[in-house]
C-alpha cells in the first residue's frame, strides 16, 4: 500500500473519530497516535503502529477495540 493511501486512511479515519462517528477503533487510534500527555507518546508508539497496520485493523472488531482502549486507559 503507498504511503499516500495510508496517510489518507488515516485522516479519515482521524476526522472520522473527531467527528464522533463512533467507531471505537478510530477513536483508539487516535487516543495512541495522538496523546494528550508527551509521556505517553514514547510508551503507545508500538501500539499506534499496530493500529496503523491496515491487515491487522481489518480484523478487529469494534467490541475488541472497545476493551482494549479499556484496557489501555485505565492504567
């Protein structure tokens, strides 16, 4: 996949979640590759990575998405 097509995925997705859409994998998407605190930047990289993986996204479902924000956020 070119690297034009991925960016474009993920602005859409991005304003997807901005625009609250709903969608529980954006919205994590967005809470890891965009966090509110520079300390948290270091430690969700690999998670923003794996989230920016479109094989890897197409296979989660919205309640996996769900728990793992879940899960991710409540440390």
């Amino acid at each position: 996949m070119s690297s034009l097509i991925r960016l474009l995925l993920v602005v859409t997705l991005a304003t997807g979640a901005l625009a609250g859409c709903g969608d529980p994998c954006a919205e994590l998407e967005q809470k890891v590759c965009e966090p509110k605190l520079a300390s948290q930047k270091r430690d969700f990289a690999p998670l923003c990575k794996l989230m920016q993986e479109q094989d890897r996204r197409e296979h989660l479902t919205k309640q996996k998405c769900t728990d793992l924000s879940r899960h991710v956020f409540k440390r």
